[in-house]
C-alpha cells in the first residue's frame, strides 16, 4: 500500500482550500464588505443626494456613454479582426495578434501621456485640428480615445479565439452548398461568433467603466465636463464628500458585478452549443 | 458527371502536396482515392471542389473546364472528415442550407429536406442539434445537406474516419447502396484498404503526391504495377535475391521468377496469403509464434540465411496441421512478385 502511505504525509486538501479563501477575503470579500458597510452607515438619503447631485450625474452619464461607444465600436473592430487575424493567412498576421493583447499590459497612464503626444496643445496632430476646431485632450474625444485604447482588446480576442478553435470547414462546407461569400458570414461565421461577442461586450463594458488613469491624463477630470464616475469618485474622496464617493462606487460595483455574472451566463451557455 | 484532372500540382511551401496527378472517374462511378496518410489525397479532392486552389494542372467536370469557377458554382457536395456541420442549426436547417442559399421556395424546400432525412433514415431527428447526435448520425446529416441540393458529383473526406468500425462498415454498405440509387458520380478518400476495395468501382492509390496506380479493386490486388503496390497493398513479404535459372533462392527457398535474365537482382513480394506451410523436419525455415485473430492464424517464421516471413492462414486450414512454434517447416512460395532490384 505505498500509495496511502504517501498520501499520508500530504497535507490535507482543506489547508489548500483555506489558503484560497483567506487570500479572496483579504483582497476581495473585505473591500466589498467596507463598501457595503460604510454605505449602510452613510445612510441612504445621503447617497441618494451623492448620486443625484449634477455633477455626479454627469460623470455618470459621461462613463455610461462611454462605455456604449466603446461596446459598439469594438465589436465592429472584433468582428473584423477576427475575420482578417482567424481567417486570413498574411506576413506579419501572428505579430498582429500579439498586438491585439499590448493594451492589456500598458500602463493607462503611460498611454494617456503618448496620446497627449500626439493630440496634446504642441503634439504632432493637436495644432493641425485646432485649425478645425477640434480639441481631442481635456474635452470629451480624448475620454472616448482613452477608453478604446483601454478596452481594443477584449472583443477582438475573444473573436479571434473562437473562431481559430472552430476553424474554416464550417465556412467551407456552406462555400460549397452554393453560399455566397456574404450569406457565409451571415448565417455561419456570425452565428459562431454569437458566444464571443457577448462574453466581449460584457468584458469592455465593464473595463470602460472601470478605466481612471488613461481618462484622468486625456480628458483632465475638467468639473462640468470630463469627469467620468472613477475620476468623479477620486475628487469626491479629496473633497470629503462621501455621498457621491460612496454611492458612485456602489452604483460602479453593481454594474461590474452584474456584468461579470452576465459574462459567466453567456460562456456557459456557449460551451454548450458546442 | 464524369471527372478529368490533368497533371495537378500543388505546393506548401517547400512541400509537394501534389505532383502532377492526372486521374478520370467516369461518369456515375463511385471511386476511392486511397493511400496514406498525408500523401495529398484530400488535397486533390479539395482542388476538384474548388476549394483549394492547384499551381497547375487543370479539373474538368461533365466536359467542361472548371478551373476559374468558384465552389458555389460547381455544383459539388463535399462531405467532410469532421462532418462540418453548421452548430448552432437544426439537422433540419444544416440539411436545407444548400437551398435556403439558392432561393429554393419553402414548400419545394420543407419537401426535400423531409425526402433526404427519411433517405438517410432521419425523420425525428429534424429539431436536434448537432450534438445531440451520435457520431453515425452527423455523418448521415451531413450526406443530406450535401445531397439536397442535388450536386452532380459527391466528394467525401475520409467519410468514415470519425466512427468506430462496426458503425463504419455499416455506413460503408449504406453509403453503396445510395450511390446506387442516385444519380451521381462520387470520389471518397480512404486509408482503409478494405474499404476502398470493397466499396468502390475504381480505386486510386495516391502516395507522396503522387498517382501510384488507378483501376479496378480486382487489378489494383493482382497486379500490383511498382513495388510500392505490391508492398502497399495487403500485408507482405520482401527479399532481394538474384535470379538463377528462373529461380530465385530466398535461403534454401526457391521462387521461381519470370521476365528477368540469369544474374539480375531483384526484390521480391510475397504477400502472406500467397504462401503454404507444411511441416518438414529438415525444412529450411523455423516457426516463431502463431497468432489467432479470430478466423485467421498469423505464423511468424524465419527462413535460415535469409530473415523473418510471416504467412497467415484460415483458422481451421489443413496448411496449419502439425504446425506449432519451435517446429521446421517447409515454404511453397504459390505466388511472388519481382521487381528490379533498385
């Protein structure tokens, strides 16, 4: 009987499954409880006041809007990135889908500061739109350029994932029962993209909403006009005004909550029809 | 629709897939393409259906040239390896696809589809989706959608590939039978030489790109035209020897050897059912082990001075009688092939 033996000296599996629990209170299951709590505390008139105040209803507009152009755009970008990087064999096609994925290891921050670069007041591109009126940083096309940036990847990956683990026969076999290139992706390769394009749109929603560093340094966290809930939330702490520090978490942790329960629905549901 | 291909050639890369392959399928055959693995079969069959493109070489279909038409023009239904059916459609929808996309009305539609699932025996099926089907299943729904639009020639990839070997057989049979009844030209690729020789009109043995020989299964068996056929096909022996007054001696074993002059060196073929054992106390050849596979014996021996033989037998053969491992036997050679040493 070797094999009890040495299982007998191997710790037992609940060690195993303390360490995990105690590492998720620490830095998720406290966090949450602190919200919870100290809104409880707070009181509900006062963060009703705290979301309901102009400004904070502003950045909440601002960070909803965002997020809708950003889940609109990006699966438009998905779609076609995953066409041209899972359908199309080029030079330089893997290097692209790394590409795809830098986002997710930048800095916010360091991004926000090269698109000052570029669109800032003495950037490459700023003086030239000035001409035409258009100001890119410290108004609202820079938030919208900070949160796409921040959130490229997302779709697209997911795209790109599902459709290299399905691979072309699909596609191949309604070529061949007379499909035209157009009905093809309508009713075959769309179809197959459902799952991904849902789980994507989940994912960039919930990271538009989420974003600070890139929307403060391009868009200036302006009051009455580029702030956005995280940004809101970060003055209203240096101001001491925990209504609207406190209700916008809560109203941001909601959303990300439900959205990511939302995610984990769609992903079940797509391994299913599998 | 009768198939010609004329001196096909494909490369990837560095990698022939294809070398100038020219093959005919009459019209109304069923044909297989067999070979191994890798040797550019699907390749060929991905070209006819136009869904590969060939360097060079040209695919004519019913007469007409076919090389600038599109897949959706040439009127193919292709079954593939892996079924390819579309997941998230009903098997009633995967098998109306091919007339949705044509504009076929919908009661001309709903009709054909009702007639292909009862052809492929498939009726209640109609609202599952692909996996909730078995392996055998798939591959029946994915012969109606590529039947429904009535294509003038069937092309199938590997179609047993995918399920075990009682359900392939059965399927093997059945796939026959449709052929029979339908009015169309079918090639199917294989690795499986029974199945190849069983099933089809006119095999095509392909093997590193390459056409090896192509004609009836009956030929293809006896008379193997290269070496590479003789070895190919069933399962052999080989010797090089020299030939010495029509004979040629495997150790102290002689095969008689025709069409080559005294002194040349050739290899010989000998395939294991082309041999009788006998025991002979001072034979020239010791017998190792016996297997029994089922209605079969396989005896593995070796000739003195000239290395391992192995012959197989009906289980209950008189050639098998006294036959036992350790014991001297005697070889009759009933049919070898020779071929110029190369």
């Amino acid at each position: 009987m070797p094999d009890l033996a040495a299982s007998s000296k191997r710790p037992p599996p609940w060690a195993l499954r303390i360490l995990v629990l105690t590492y998720l209170t620490i830095f998720l299951f406290a966090p949450l409880l602190a919200l919870g709590v100290e809104s409880f505390r707070e009181g509900a008139l006062s963060l009703w006041q705290g979301i309901t105040e102009p400004e904070s209803l502003l950045a909440l507009r601002n960070s909803f809007l965002l997020a809708a152009i950003a889940v609109v755009l990006n699966v438009l970008f998905g779609i076609a990135a995953g066409l041209v990087i899972a359908r199309q064999r080029f030079w330089g096609r893997a290097l692209l889908d790394g590409l795809i994925e830098v986002p997710l290891a930048l800095s916010p921050v360091m991004v926000g500061l090269a698109f000052i670069l570029i669109f800032g007041r003495t950037g490459w591109l700023g003086p030239w739109l000035s001409q035409f009126g258009v100001r890119v940083i410290f108004s609202f096309p820079g938030l919208i350029i900070a949160t796409l940036f921040v959130t490229v990847p997302f779709t697209a990956r997911e795209v790109i994932h599902v459709l290299s683990e399905i691979g072309e026969e699909e596609e191949m076999a309604a070529t061949t029962l007379g499909a035209s290139r157009w009905q093809t992706f309508w009713h075959v390769t769309l179809p197959n993209m459902r799952g991904a394009l849902s789980c994507g749109i989940s994912l960039t929603a919930a990271r538009a909403l989420g974003e600070f560093g890139a929307v403060l340094i391009m868009g200036g966290a302006i009051t009455g006009s580029t702030h956005t809930a995280t940004t809101w939330i970060f003055t209203a702490v240096d101001e001491r005004n925990n209504g609207a520090a406190l209700g916008l978490s809560l109203v941001l942790g909601l959303c990300s909550v439900a959205l990511l329960l939302l995610v984990e629905k769609l992903r079940a549901r797509a391994h299913e029809r599998r | 629709m009768g198939i010609v291909v004329e001196h096909l050639c494909k490369r990837f890369g560095d990698f022939v897939a294809v070398d100038d392959v020219s093959l005919r399928v009459e019209r109304g055959q069923l044909a297989a393409m067999l070979g191994p693995s890798g040797g550019g079969k699907s390749t060929i069959l991905r070209m006819i259906a136009g869904l590969e493109k060939a360097d060079s070489g040209t695919v004519e279909l019913g007469g007409a040239r076919v090389d600038h038409m599109h897949t959706r023009d040439r009127q193919v239904g292709f079954v593939f390896q892996h079924y390819a059916l579309f997941r998230h459609m009903t098997v009633e929808k995967n098998v109306g696809f091919g007339l949705s996309v044509r504009k076929v009305p919908e009661d001309e539609k709903r009709a054909r589809v009702n007639e292909m699932l009862k052809l492929m025996n498939l009726t209640g099926f109609e609202k599952r989706y692909p996996d909730q089907l078995s392996g055998g299943q798939r591959q029946r729904v994915a012969l109606a959608r590529a039947l429904a639009p009535r294509p003038r020639l069937l092309l199938l990839d590997e179609p047993f590939g995918a399920v075990d070997a009682k359900v392939r057989e059965e399927l093997g049979r059945w796939l026959r039978n449709l052929h029979d009844e339908l009015d169309v030209t079918s090639i199917f690729v294989t690795h499986d030489q029974e199945e190849a020789f069983s099933l089809a009109d006119k095999v095509m043995v392909i093997a590193k790109g390459r056409l090896e020989q192509s004609g009836q299964p009956v030929d293809i068996l006896d008379q193997p035209a290269t070496e590479f056929m003789a070895r190919f096909v069933g399962d052999a022996n080989v010797f090089d020897s020299v030939v010495r007054d029509g004979v040629a001696l495997v150790g102290r074993v002689a095969v008689p050897v025709r069409g080559f002059e005294d002194g040349s060196a050739v290899r010989l073929v000998i395939r294991s059912y082309d041999l009788k054992f006998f025991k002979q106390e001072d034979g020239p050849a010791i017998v190792h082990r016996m297997l029994y596979l089922g209605d079969r014996v396989k005896v593995d021996a070796s000739i003195e001075g000239a290395g391992p033989i192995f012959a197989q037998f009906p289980r209950r053969s008189s050639l098998l009688r006294g036959i036992e491992p350790g014991c001297r036997i005697g070889i009759e050679v009933t049919l070898a092939r020779a071929f110029a040493k190369p």
